[in-house]
C-alpha cells in the first residue's frame, strides 16, 4: 500500500502527529511518503492508494495555505480514500467543521474522505501551556495514532459528526484568512533584543519577512501562523494585534520533573476533561481488545 501524507505545521505540533503516523502505518506494511505543502508544487496522486492531509486548524479552518496545495492538486480519475489528521491546542467541537472546505476542494480532486481524527496539541499562540500539559498532550495523541492508523490501514471508515450551523460559522471565521494579511503587515520587531539570526525569515512559509535598509520588514501575505514569533530565540517579535497572546519558546513533550503553575486551569476545563475521558476510553477499549 502506497500512502502519502501532505502536512503543514506552523510550529512543529501536526508533523510530529504525521511523522507519527508514518511510522505507525510503515511499521503495519505501508509505504509512506511525508510531503511538505511549503515545498510547492504536489505531486501526482493518481500512484497512490490513500493520501492524507495533516494541518493545525486556524479560527475553525484549514489555513489558507492548505487549501492552496489542495486546490494545486492535479485531479484523478480514481476514486481514492482520503484520510485527515489535524491538530488544535483546545477539544472544542467547532474545530470538527475546519475541513469542510479542504474536503469539498479534494473531492473534485478525486479524493474521498474516509477517516478524520483530531488530536490535542499545545498552543503557539493564546497563551502557553505547560510542559506537563504538553507532554500529556502529545503522549495522548501518539496513543490515538496508533489506533487510527489501525483503522486508516484496514480501510475502516471513521469520520467526525459536525456540530449544527458550524459550516455557517467556519465561513464567517474564514476573515482570519484576510485579517491576518493585515495583521501581518503590523509585526515589529524589538531592536533591543533582535540580533539579526534571521530566523525569522529563513523560516517563515510564505516569504512574508524580508529586509530593507538593515532592518526586518513583514509584508501582506501572513498566515498569522506565528512560527516567527514562536521560534525567535531573543523574543524579539511583535504580532501586531494579537501581541497579548504572543508565545515564545518550542516545548519540551518531556514530563518535567519540576510542576509548573497553570495560569489557565478553567480555559475550556470542561472540553479538555472531556477529551481525555474519551480518548482513555478508546485506548482502554482498544486494549481490551486486544488482549482478547
């Protein structure tokens, strides 16, 4: 079986959920290639069995420039199985409509969607989790994987129910695709604490950062992904409006061995309870199942 995986990740959370579910679906007898949507132009469908799409999910959508890859995509005249892996850093039920317009793009493509899952992950932006948030986090999703992988690789249909009038509601949050152009002309920088490693702009994925004159400049094309501000090693980066939930510093996923002070303990207390109860519940079952 031939898979591939198109991925975009702002900050590194939804390609440790595809490389991980590389792996899983390699270790179960797939083929898997892991492509990269920030590489340009997709390659030919038509020789694979099952393609997927892995993406962090932007105001209740897949970001712009996801939908830009899909609708790149030379169409197939097979009818083949999609599968989609997104991640969000909260459980909230609106994130499930994020890929009805991805999907609706892919169908005309050829492809069909099949399985969806979607998987916690800690925010970049808002405010920052802990490290024994993030590595509880991630070691949930790895234990999700290995299961949905199961079921991607055996051709088990798996979708996700959308919540009423969300479709209404993911197209009026699509102005985040427009807003965030013109919230990214508005990014500074601090000239105290920059020190020029232009990391920035090495890593920015749609050549957005430049520099004129000596100086850092941001242009019109953001994705308010906030990979720049995320990364910059002196925290020297200002994300226009949305400074106030600027975060700054990649995570460890390791549990730590100091506790950390949850500065949020009650932001969606009820959505995150729920989420790992259920996600307990499928690992429990899971293993039930196989020890029987």
């Amino acid at each position: 079986m031939n898979v591939i995986i198109f991925y975009f990740s702002s900050t590194g959370n939804t390609f440790k959920v595809a490389e991980y579910a590389s792996r899983k679906l390699k270790k179960l007898g797939a083929k898997v290639e892991l492509f990269n949507m920030e590489n340009g132009t997709p390659p030919e469908i038509s020789v694979y069995d099952k393609v997927g799409f892995a993406y962090p999910v932007h105001a209740f959508n897949a970001p712009q420039i996801v939908l830009r890859f899909a609708s790149a995509i030379k169409p197939t005249q097979a009818n083949k199985p999609l599968f989609i892996l997104k991640t969000s850093g909260e459980p909230l039920r609106m994130n499930d409509v994020s890929s009805l317009k991805l999907v609706s793009i892919l169908k005309r493509k050829g492809l069909t969607l099949k399985n969806e899952y979607h998987y916690i992950m800690p925010y970049a932006i808002i405010f920052r989790h802990t490290e024994a948030e993030a590595y509880r986090m991630y070691e949930t999703a790895k234990k999700l994987i290995e299961i949905d992988s199961r079921a991607i690789y055996a051709g088990k249909c798996e979708k996700i129910s959308r919540v009423p009038f969300g479709g209404a509601l993911s197209f009026i949050m699509r102005i985040e695709q427009f807003g965030s152009k013109i919230n990214g002309r508005l990014y500074r920088v601090n000239k105290t604490r920059c020190v020029k490693c232009m990391k920035c702009a090495d890593n920015c994925p749609v050549g957005n950062i430049g520099v004129k004159n000596g100086k850092i400049t941001f242009g019109g094309k953001c994705l308010l992904c906030t990979r720049c501000a995320f990364f910059c090693p002196t925290d020297a980066i200002r994300i226009g409006l949305f400074n106030g939930w600027r975060v700054n510093g990649a995570y460890s996923f390791s549990q730590p061995e100091k506790a950390e002070r949850n500065a949020h303990p009650n932001y969606c207390k009820k959505s995150y309870l729920k989420y790992y109860r259920e996600a307990e519940e499928k690992i429990a079952s899971e293993e039930d199942c196989g020890n029987q």
